[in-house]
C-alpha cells in the first residue's frame, strides 16, 4: 500500500496503473507457483525464503538510492521511463516472499470440499490477485491525482522523491529486520 501510495504521488496514475499491473502478475506467479507445488520447497528451505526477504530490502534500498539522486538532480520530478514502473512493480511484487507465504497458509484452508483442488486453489487465488489489483491499483489511482500539484512546482517534485525514497528505505528497513531477525 506504502508503496503505492509514493508510485501515484511520484509518477501518477498511469505509473500507478503500471506499477499495480506489475505486482499482479508477481502476485499470479506467486499464486501459480504454489498451486502446482513450488511452495513445497519455502516449506522445506526457509532460508530460501530469508534470502527472498533481503532481495526484495535491497531492491527497495537501491529504488530509495535512485530516488535521491533524482531528488538533486535539475529535474522536479524523477523520470521513469513508461515500462519501468511495471517492471519495478513486478520486482516488488516478487521479492516479497510475504505473498507466498500467504499463499501458502491461506488458499489451502479455503478448498473446503472440493472435488479438484488444483482448480479451487486457482480461482482462490485469482480471486485474491483480482481484489489486490483493484484495492492498492485504486490507492495509487487516488495518489496519482495528486500528482501534478507535485510536478508543477520544481521545489514540491524535490519534496515528494524525498518522501518517496524515504518510504522506499523504511519498506527496505522492515523488510530486511524481519529477514534478520
């Protein structure tokens, strides 16, 4: 959601669109990834998983690095080209091993009866990926409508990639104390 809220304040609703599309398919390999049976091995190899968790902190530290650097340089507001913030939202999206671990723990526990599982498990978890992709795509929507009140202003587009980068490396701090300790 954090980062969300700082694509649509930095780069606006089409980077939000980008950004959330990006996370979906991270979030429907994840998925997919689990209904034919790769969870098995987080199950077996939780270091894996640690190692996942500080992939995904260092990749939000260099996104908090990059955005700095765009913070001093001449321009108000950091360029990204139109594909990166798909790309970067699908990096997100996969170095977060959080999202299969929920996979893991919860689409199980909603099979119930079902006569195939491997099929209830894919509509649980394209359920899942659809409500995600319309709950934060919705989130960085609203933030990208504020969007130009930062870009029209060279000292505000300054203002906003420090925030941003600053929400980029507390998400890389949590994320990297949660795989240390």
């Amino acid at each position: 959601m954090a980062y969300m809220l700082a694509v649509g304040l930095q780069g606006g609703k089409r980077a939000a669109v980008k950004a959330i599309l990006g996370i979906a398919t991270g979030m429907s390999i994840y998925a997919a990834a689990v209904i034919i049976g790769l969870g098995r091995i987080a199950e077996t190899h939780p270091h894996l998983l640690t190692a996942l968790k500080l992939l995904g902190g260092a990749y939000l530290l260099w996104l908090a690095i990059t955005t700095v650097r765009h913070a001093r340089a001449a321009s108000a507001v950091a360029k990204v080209r139109a594909g990166r913030w798909y790309l970067r939202g699908l990096m997100v999206s996969l170095t977060n091993p959080k999202l299969i671990l929920f996979f893991l723990a919860v689409l199980p526990r909603f099979t119930g009866n079902a006569s195939d599982i491997t099929m209830q498990m894919a509509l649980l978890g394209a359920v899942n990926v659809t409500t995600e992709l319309v709950l934060y795509g919705a989130i960085g929507v609203l933030a990208g409508a504020f969007h130009t009140r930062f870009t029209t202003s060279r000292r505000a587009g300054t203002v906003l990639n420090y925030v941003a980068a600053a929400v980029y490396a507390l998400l890389a701090g949590f994320i990297i104390i949660d795989a240390i300790l």
